[in-house]
C-alpha cells in the first residue's frame, strides 16, 4: 500500500537523541506513514544504529553533512506520500502529533503547509514555536516564544511553518519548488513558506499536534555556525522574496546582526557569491509575486 505521509527526519550526529524521536513516532495512532531518515554523514554511528534498532526506516546514508536543506530535499524526493513532514531529530512527538497534523492539508484543499504546536523538551507548558510570522521589515519571528501554552491553543493562518516540524502537501512543493539548498540551515522553512503563500497556499499553525523540542540538537544554541548562517539567509531570504525596501533595509543591517556575523570573512564571502545569482532570478521573474523555485520537485508516481 502507498503511504499517504512520507516523515522525513534529518540527522548529523543526533543519536543521542534518535531512538526517542524514532520510538515516538512509531507509537502515532495514525496508520499509513513511512519514516525515513536522512543521515548526514555523522561520525557517532547513527547510521548503523538506526538500520539495527529500526529496519522499518528507510535510511539515506551522505558521505558528508550536506546540511539541513540538501537532507531534506532528499527524503521528500524519495518519499511516496501525498503528504510530505519535515521533522527535526532532537523531538519527541505526542501519540496524536500526525493525524492532527495533516488534518487541515485532508480538510481545505488550499492549505499547502500545516505547523505543530513546538514545545520546550522541559517545559512543555512554555511554546517554542507556534507558526512563523514575517514582519513588515522581512523580518521572521517564532510566534509564541517562551509564552504559555494557553495563549496558542487555537489553529489559525500563519506567514509560516517552522520545519521542526511541519507538513507539505506534495503538488504544493512541485508548484513552488523545494527548500532552497544554498541557505543550509536556517531560515530554509521562511523561504519555502513565503514561497507558499506567493503562489496562493495556506498555511496553518495545528495545536493539537504537539511535539517536545530540544532546540538546536545538531549545531548547538546560538552557536557562531547558528548566527552566521542566520545572518546570511535573512539577507538572502530578501533578496529572493522581499520587496526592494526589504533588500535595502538587510543589506544595510545584516553584517550587525547576531553580533556580526557577517563580518566573519568565510560566511561574508559565501553571501556576496550568492547575491549575484538570487539579484538574476528576481531579475529574470520581475519583483512581483512570483514563488516560483530553481529547486523544483518532480513527482515520480
């Protein structure tokens, strides 16, 4: 039988946190997933032990960190569902997490992208995430952070989905294309988001669907990998979706921001090799509405 979810889980040295993550989502009270983790080259034996512990999983095995972007993409290729979830390694994820996750894709036909309910791994009555918003300066900010539950215990439309974990409708992603591999990590799942809802799509925060977050497993909080590539793709970001404002403003202020980031030569180098080929596409498709991605999504059924 077909799946109708094809869950995607990322990994780079996250064993440690693998066999709850895996554990969790094998108890979901929904039938009809499959599971598979895309391994990125990790040196603590994730590979291995996921094939031993969890033969079901479909595992993808890269020979080096391709980062979060380029790993997912993989396993949404390779997936088979109408339904396709991003889901970070270092969660844990509550008995009814998937059912009510696509729920709202299964509903309205014009939802391209639904979010969990993020809670903290240790104080889940605090939020983590409870959808994206994108302020008039292109600006993404955690909706709900370090708030309490309470205060988010209602689905509503959000500017975007926090790929922790989040859901995509199959035929959205071939509209508007896959993450964008050249952010990485970080601010990947704005980019896809403020893509969606470009072209049209809905995006809805899911508060039944619940799910306990570590924060920041692989790369470490506000690590200076986390702040550097946030620097970058915020600018980046902009110059692929925002308006001429929005560039103006973010080339102004990005090499400021989390503490300079961009002013560490490899990560500064790495965003102006980029900006010319992002100022091409915007200038090949206008600075209209277009969503529309290089990283495009061919069906393969």
């Amino acid at each position: 039988m077909v799946p109708l979810v094809s869950i995607v889980i990322p990994n780079w040295n996250g064993l440690r946190f693998l066999e709850e993550c895996l554990v969790s989502v094998s108890e979901q009270k929904f039938r009809g997933a499959e599971v598979i983790v895309v391994d990125n080259g990790s040196r603590d034996g994730s590979a291995p032990w996921v094939s031993r512990r969890f033969p079901q999983v479909r595992l993808i095995r890269n020979v080096r960190n391709l980062g979060f972007a380029a790993a997912v993409n993989q396993g949404f290729r390779a997936g088979l569902g109408a339904y396709l979830v991003a889901l970070n390694n270092d969660t844990r994820v509550d008995p009814g997490w998937l059912e009510h996750l696509i729920e709202p894709l299964e509903r309205e036909a014009c939802v391209g992208a639904a979010c969990s309910r993020v809670v903290f791994y240790h104080n889940p009555g605090c939020v983590y995430n409870a959808g994206i918003r994108i302020t008039p300066l292109g600006e993404p900010r955690n909706l709900g952070y370090g708030e309490p539950v309470q205060r988010f215990s209602r689905p509503c439309r959000v500017d975007g989905a926090c790929a922790c974990s989040a859901a995509y409708r199959k035929i959205a992603l071939q509209d508007v294309g896959l993450f964008d591999e050249r952010f990485v990590s970080y601010h990947e799942d704005v980019d896809l988001s403020w893509r969606l809802r470009k072209m049209g799509w809905d995006i809805v925060y899911v508060p039944a669907s619940v799910v306990r977050h570590h924060g920041s497993g692989s790369t470490g909080h506000l690590s200076p990998l986390a702040r550097r590539h946030s620097a970058k793709n915020l600018l980046l970001m902009n110059l692929k979706n925002g308006s001429i404002g929005h560039i103006l403003f973010h080339a102004a202020t990005c090499a400021f921001r989390y503490g300079g980031a961009l002013r560490h030569p490899a990560f500064l180098r790495e965003t102006l090799r980029l900006m010319p080929a992002l100022l091409w596409e915007r200038a090949r498709r206008g600075f209209g509405n277009s969503g529309r991605s290089p990283w495009r999504f061919d069906f393969r059924r």
